[in-house]
C-alpha cells in the first residue's frame, strides 16, 4: 500500500482494539514496548499505528535504542514477509529486526524490550456489517495473496479487530542463551505459536466441508465397529449400515457459516437493543486468559431459549470465535433448524437408549470437532429450569466429552460455567403453568412467530457471567495420575472416569452458582415474597433490602458475584419501572407509601428469587432457628445446620463442604450479630432474636422465610413416611403423594409456593436420603427407615412454626 493510498484510506478506516484494559497494562510494561505483527504489511502497520494513537500507546514508529549506543531499533517486527509477485508465499526466517535486539540484550545487561503481539483480524471485529463483499473477503485463518489482500483493505477496513497480547520479557524469552541465529528462530516459533493460538481463539480452526467431517466420522474404527454389528444379513448390508450412519450425521451436524454469523450479529445487536436495556458480559478476562490454546467447552446455566443466542453474541462481542451449539432435537423445527445449524448450531436427541450407532456417531463427530478446535457448548441442566435454580446435571455430555478428550488428546480442555441472570424471562409465566401441572408447549414454528410480538415488552437487563474454569487435565490428575497411560476402549471407556465425570459436574454447577448477578428485581422478589401479602411499608421494604446487600457485602459469596450498584430507594424505583411492584397509599396517617409486587407477576416472582437463594442460604438457615425459639445455644445451631446443610447444600449446589461448615456458620453468626440481627456472641455461648416489637426482628423473620419454605418441602415427604411407617411406601409412590398433598394443602389453606409442585425436587430429595442412608428399601423397593427419620422430624419442630406442621400432618392423615 501506498503511502498516497494510506492516507486516502484512513477516514475510511474502523476497528475495534482488545483487550480495553491494553493501555494499563503496557503503560507499566518494566521495557520498552516492542509490537509484533504476525506478517510485514502495511495495511497491518497502518492500524496498528492508529489502534496506538486511540488507546495512548507506546507507538510502533519509535526507535529503540540502549543506553549508551547510538543504535537504534524499529519498535515493530514482523514475524514473515511476502516474497514473489505472481505466486506469493511467506518468507518465515527469522525476521531481521530480532537478531540486532538479542545481541544488544546479550550485550547490555540493562536493556531489555517487552514484546507485545499485535494481531489485526480484517473483518473479523463486531460492528455493522453492510455489504456481503465485506462477508465474502472477511479474515479466515488462510494468508491470503496481495489481490487478494487489497480486496480485503477496501471492504473489510471499517470491520477489523485489533488484538493486543500481554507483555513479554524478550530477555526472558533468551533464556540465558547467546545471541544466535538458532535462538531468533525458538522466539519467532514461540511468537508464531502465540499468533495461532490466538487466531483459533478469535476467528475459529479452519472450516472443512460437511463432507470432509461425514468422511473423517465414517472412518472411525467405532462407527465401523457399531455399523457391522448393526448391519443385518444379505447383500449391501455394510453398505445400507454406512448410509444409515450418513443419515444420523446429516440429522446432528452443524453447518457453520462465517457470513451468517456476522449477518446475525447486525440483527442481534438491533434485537438486544430492542428488547433488552442492555447486555453485560461479565469476568471476560477469563476467557482472554484460556482461550488461546485451549479448547474451550461453555456450560451455561439453562433458563431459556434465548441463552443459545445471547452467549453466542456476547462471545462474538468480545472478538471470540462462537461455539458449536449442541441443541435439543426439538429445536430442528422446519425453516428454523437450518439457520440454526448455519450459526453453529449441532442437534442431539434428548436420549440415545435403544440406538448403539446414533450414540457412536455422535460421539465421533464431538470428538472430530474438538479436535479440529471448535469452541463447544452444552447446557449442563440438559433442560430449561422452570424453578429458577440449577436443576441436577446430566452428565451425558460431560461424559462424551471426557471420553473423547481421552481417546484423542490434542489440545487442554477447558470448561468455562456461564451464569445467566435475566430481570424478565419470556417463558417465565409458561413455567409457572407448567408446575401447577399444565401439559409443555412443543417448539413449532408458527409458536416462534407468535412469540414475536412479545418483543415490543420491556425486559430489563441480562446478565452473562463467566465462573471460575475447571482444567479436565487437572481434575483427571487428581483422580488418575497415570492417565495418560491408561487404556481405554473405542468408546474412551475406563473404570475410572465415572468419578472424575461426578466431579466435573458437581464443580461446574457450584462454579456457575459461584459467578450468580444479583438485580434488583432478584431483591424485590427475595423480600417481598417473604410477606404473607406480597406487601410491605416502603420505609420496611428499603430497610430489608438493604440489609441484604450489607450482608453480600459482608459475606460475599465469591468473587465473581456480581450486585447492583443501585441503593435500596433506587431498587424500588427500577421494580416500578419493570412493572415488577407498585406503589399505594396506606390508610392512617404517617404509615406511608405501600409497596407490593403486581399480583398478575407474583407468582412469577419465586423464579427470580430462586437465582439467588444460595447466596442468602446459610444466613437464612440461621435465621429460621429463631422462628420459634427466642434463644439457642450455639451447639445447637451448629446441630440443626448440621442436620439440614447437606441437602440444601446439595439442592441448591453450595460452595462449601461440611468440614467447613462449623467455620463458616460462626463467621455467619458474627456477621449477623454485627448487623443488629441477633443478640449474643461466640464467647458467650448463645445467641437470641432481637425483640418482638423491633425493626430487627421483622428483617430477622424476612430473612428466614426462603429457607424456611425449602425445609417445609423437605418435612412433607419425611411427615408422609412417618405416617405410612416404615416398609410401606416406594419411592414413586412417595413422590406422587408429595404432589397430592401440595394441591390439598394449596386448596384447603390457600397456600402456594410453585417448588411443592416440582417433581425433580421431591425426587432428588428422596434419592439424597437413600444415598445417605437416611432411607433404604427392600427388595420390592420399599422405603425402610428407622429412629434417625424421627429424630429430623422432631428436629423440624425446632425450626418450623407449630401452624404449618399442623397443616401438613392434618393434610397427610385425611
């Protein structure tokens, strides 16, 4: 490019500079600043010089020069340089800049230079995209000829992506060796790797033809093995088992496109700004951190359909490659499935049993592109929550995953957890119908259009965060040290790895519960839930809501949670403008405003405070203690926390274990007592509410009834089986008298609470209690139990008032 055509070109130029922290970190670089392109080109060099002068840069034009030398140095190095006319290819020698700066270094011991890679991405950075020449000519991961390249310049200049890598000590990179020729070629293989990894990162591994994967799946020794074991007898028969393996793969496979991924990112962006007041992706350091050279596998949380596309274009936002989407079956709806698979989507039936070949297929192409690089995504849950918790893991495709990565080792694997926060959920009122025993709506078409017009709606804020990642290397390390001498089967099968796939998911989920965003409507429906009405003094309701966010202050959950930066005044305000609660005015004078949730969203409400129980679990436990006791020792908290942190812990997948649950109780206490809550400390050995009449003891009252409520679910099944007695109930036949009793108690006493009416609860619950030998079971299977059931039951009196108890043994003996 000329330096004419340069200057023409600028006005025209657009980019986007990550990461937006690069002016801090290389302000403080300890040397010189030296940038690294991956290929000598002007168009590379013009950016990178107008990227510097946006950010406050050290610019590329300067010279570097050691102290006491007339020598100087350019401060930017390209790593190959074009050679040829008509047949280009790439000069990789050692550039020639590199050799001159080792021996100064080797030289002076007091000069250094901090290398910073500097990649440019044509047509790679997320904003409009107008022109489908731009889409045709945008960055692959092929270096491209210089017609082509100016093609590039001219179309793709107003969509480019900057990409600054982190500082590094060129004298670290010698490694004490001497300034040779050998030792400029190890540093521009390390830089050169750097770029790679880098380019896999933000653009993707080159995309093969469909038909490229259909062969490399077919040819797998597992799928010929499951073909000739399922073909039947006679002529053709290996043949028509080959044509039925296609025809899975066709059924799974993704169909990715470059140039519709950036179409979808300009509708995207006009439909979030449409629909939501604003998208935050949260701890995006994480990603920057694992991403290159790794291969990244996300597992969000499940809380709509919208999440497929939402983390997508966060991820893109921020300059990643999107990952390949494994989707229910149900989403292949006509019209819809394609774009889908064009957007990376891959689709799985929701159960493999009964069909050796399509588990085999579909494992084999997870395991092609994983190996190839794509970034992968799962739901954990497998399906959307209807509570608003975490729903057990399925470990169908954690399992794969592992086995895969064991079978064919190529690069680290990565999970990355995704929390997703949401103020308004579109399915939410589906959901609630759905717990109250209305049947599921199928996934059609026609319902994906009428679901449009609820876009005109107001939905607040969406909160995407990144957890804590969890290394598989790691992980199998801990289990098997000798892994990677192991032998597994075909399958990647081995004794070993159905403990190390629990583990993973356990530790998923609590990392995901970890990186939890607390909104204001999460708050509002915490407290106002807690009132028998739906309804408090607005002078109450600031007060409780701000001692919930003293007490996330005080006892913060994790690092990576994320609060609103809104007081408790302001957290009303934004509730009114949700439409989520409304404002009344109280009858007698002084007694001001009323705020209650608007009745047609309340029973909705209990999704949102579901996402953030955990956060408040522990306190809560304690807190409901004192529901029927004034004053408690501390042993005997520490024995009803004993007693019951287990199954929440488990329920709602708590960060602690119960070793540190002594520890982490007295802390609670404490925090608690220094907000006015409680009366008493440690070294006096007891604890007490505050009075009656106090504002303290209402928040005390508050703060117990989301737990309490999770305890009254967990007393109706054991009230149940004290009343049936032991050896007379099954486990299935439990559970449907769980849901029997909820719908009495709901008719009979008005009482609702939606979680009474989930299944999976009631049955994780009793599964829990049979692992823990709590429960057993005969070999008719039913339940056996003995005195240590009556003890919880009669522990329950502790915490839960005499007129629930009342109410369910009264329901439970009609």
């Amino acid at each position: 490019m000329s330096r004419l055509t340069g200057r023409l070109w600028l006005p025209w130029l657009r980019f986007t500079s990550l990461p937006q922290d690069a002016a801090e970190r290389l302000t403080a670089a300890p040397a010189p600043v030296c940038y690294v392109l991956e290929r000598e080109s002007r168009g590379d060099a013009t950016v990178l010089r107008q990227a510097c002068e946006r950010a406050s840069l050290p610019l590329p034009m300067r010279t570097l020069s050691a102290e006491g030398t007339q020598a100087t140095q350019p401060a930017v190095i390209a790593l190959a340089r074009p050679v040829g006319l008509l047949r280009q290819r790439m000069d990789r020698r050692p550039a020639l800049q590199l050799l001159p700066l080792l021996r100064r270094i080797a030289a002076d011991p007091g000069f250094d230079v901090t290398l910073v890679t500097a990649a440019v991405y044509w047509g790679r950075a997320p904003q409009k995209q107008g022109s489908w020449w731009r889409l045709a000519l945008a960055e692959d991961s092929v270096l491209v000829g210089r017609v082509h390249r100016l093609l590039t310049l001219l179309f793709n200049s107003r969509d480019t992506l900057v990409q600054f890598g982190p500082g590094q000590s060129l004298r670290a990179l010698l490694a004490g060796e001497s300034a040779s020729t050998a030792a400029a070629r190890r540093i521009a293989r390390v830089l050169q790797q750097q770029f790679s990894h880098a380019r896999a990162a933000h653009i993707g591994p080159n995309l093969s033809h469909q038909r490229t994967l259909l062969t490399q799946v077919l040819r797998t020794r597992a799928v010929r093995s499951a073909v000739a074991q399922q073909a039947d007898e006679g002529p053709g028969a290996r043949r028509r088992g080959l044509l039925q393996a296609r025809e899975l793969f066709e059924e799974i496979a993704a169909n990715y496109s470059h140039a519709f991924v950036r179409l979808c990112e300009v509708v995207f962006t006009r439909l979030w700004t449409r629909v939501y007041d604003g998208v935050e992706f949260r701890h995006v350091q994480t990603l920057r951190d694992v991403a290159p050279g790794n291969e990244i596998i996300y597992v969000p949380c499940h809380r709509s359909h919208i999440d497929y596309l939402l983390l997508s274009y966060a991820i893109y936002k921020q300059g990643f490659a999107i990952p390949h989407i494994a989707a229910g079956i149900n989403l292949n709806i006509p019209v819809v499935g394609r774009y889908l698979r064009k957007a990376g989507a891959f689709f799985i039936r929701r159960s493999f049993r009964g069909n050796a070949l399509y588990a085999v297929v579909f494992m084999n192409y997870l395991a092609v592109i994983m190996s190839r690089g794509h970034p992968v995504e799962y739901f954990i849950e497998g399906g959307r929550s209807r509570t608003g918790r975490l729903l057990a893991p399925k470990t169908g495709m954690l399992s794969m995953t592992v086995r895969s990565f064991l079978r064919q080792p190529v690069r680290p694997v990565v999970f990355v957890p995704v929390y997703f926060g949401y103020e308004r959920v579109m399915e939410v009122d589906s959901y609630v119908g759905e717990l109250s025993g209305k049947p599921k709506q199928k996934e059609s078409f026609m319902g994906l259009v009428r679901s449009l017009r609820r876009l005109r709606e107001r939905f607040g804020r969406v909160h995407v965060n990144l957890g804590e990642p969890v290394h598989l290397d790691e992980l199998l390390n801990q289990h098997q040290a000798d892994w990677r001498q192991q032998p597994v089967d075909d399958q990647g099968r081995a004794p070993w790895v159905a403990p190390v796939v629990d583990e993973l998911a356990g530790r998923i989920m609590r990392n995901i519960n970890a990186a939890a965003s607390v909104t204001p409507i999460n708050l509002l429906a915490l407290t106002l839930l807690a009132t028998p009405r739906n309804v408090l003094r607005e002078t109450d309701l600031q007060g409780q809501l701000q001692l919930y966010l003293r007490l996330l202050q005080a006892l913060p959950y994790s690092e990576r949670v994320t609060v609103t930066e809104l007081d408790a005044a302001g957290i009303i305000a934004y509730g009114e403008g949700m439409s989520a609660v409304v404002r009344s005015a109280a009858e007698g004078a002084g007694v001001g405003d009323l705020v209650s949730l608007v009745p047609a969203h309340a029973p909705a409400m209990t999704y949102y405070r579901n996402n953030i129980l955990h956060l408040f679990a522990l306190p809560s436990l304690i807190a409901c203690c004192f529901i029927a006791n004034p004053r408690l020792r501390t042993e005997d908290i520490h024995r009803l926390a004993w007693r019951i942190y287990p199954y929440i812990g488990n329920e709602l997948f708590l960060r602690w274990t119960e070793e540190q649950l002594a520890e982490v109780t007295i802390h609670t206490l404490q925090v608690l007592g220094g907000l006015g809550v409680l009366e008493g400390s440690v070294e006096q050995g007891w604890w007490q509410r505050p009075r009656a009449d106090s504002a303290e003891a209402m928040q005390l009252s508050l703060l117990s009834q989301p737990t309490i409520q999770v305890i009254e679910r967990y007393y109706l099944p054991l009230a149940l089986l004290q009343q049936a007695g032991s050896g007379v109930l099954t486990a299935s036949e439990l559970q449907k008298r769980c849901e029997r009793t909820a719908k009495q108690m709901v008719a009979l006493y008005g009482y609702y609470a939606p979680e009474f009416f989930d299944r999976s609860l009631h049955e994780a619950f009793i599964s829990l209690l049979r692992k823990r030998g709590v429960l057993g079971a005969d070999a008719e299977g039913r339940l056996l139990f003995d005195e240590v059931v009556l003890r919880i039951v009669d522990d329950a009196q502790l915490v839960l008032s005499e007129t629930l108890r009342h109410s369910i043994l009264q329901v439970t003996h009609s």
